[in-house]
C-alpha cells in the first residue's frame, strides 16, 4: 500500500476511536445534511414562486387579450363591419 495512503489510514484509525472526533464528525454530517436540505427547500420554493409568478402573467396577458378582442369587435361594430 503506498506510505500515503497507509499514513491517512493509521491516522483516521487513530481518530475513529477519538469519541469526541467521532462526535464531532457526527454533527458535521448533521449539519451538512441541515444545509443541503436547506438549500434544496430553498430552490423549491424559489421554482414554486417563480411558477406562480408566471401563471399570473399569463392570466394578466390572457386579460389584456380578452379586452382588446372585446374593443375590436366594438370597433368593428361602430363601423359596421
């Protein structure tokens, strides 16, 4: 096995058996799994925001469409088209 890796291992023995080693790597991946579950709820609620966003322009546009069709056709009957 190359020294290097013969080294890492010894030491990581080593602190396995560190129980507050073991302790505080236990509240890092605890943390760690806290931030990526943070981040993700994050991203959803930025894609729902963003979807609900866009589904209001939408209906605002579908609004304005439905006004402008509805001035057309009394423009048109004004001129008696």
């Amino acid at each position: 096995m190359d020294s290097a890796i013969q080294k890492a291992n010894n030491r990581l023995n080593f602190l396995s058996q560190d129980k507050e080693f073991l302790h505080r790597a236990n509240l890092r991946t605890i943390a760690l799994s806290d931030f990526t579950t943070a981040m993700n709820d994050a991203k959803d609620e930025g894609r729902l925001e963003a979807q609900k966003e866009f589904e209001s322009e939408i209906k605002n546009k579908d609004e304005q469409i439905k006004r402008l069709e509805e001035e057309l056709k009394k423009y048109r009957m004004s001129k008696g088209d």
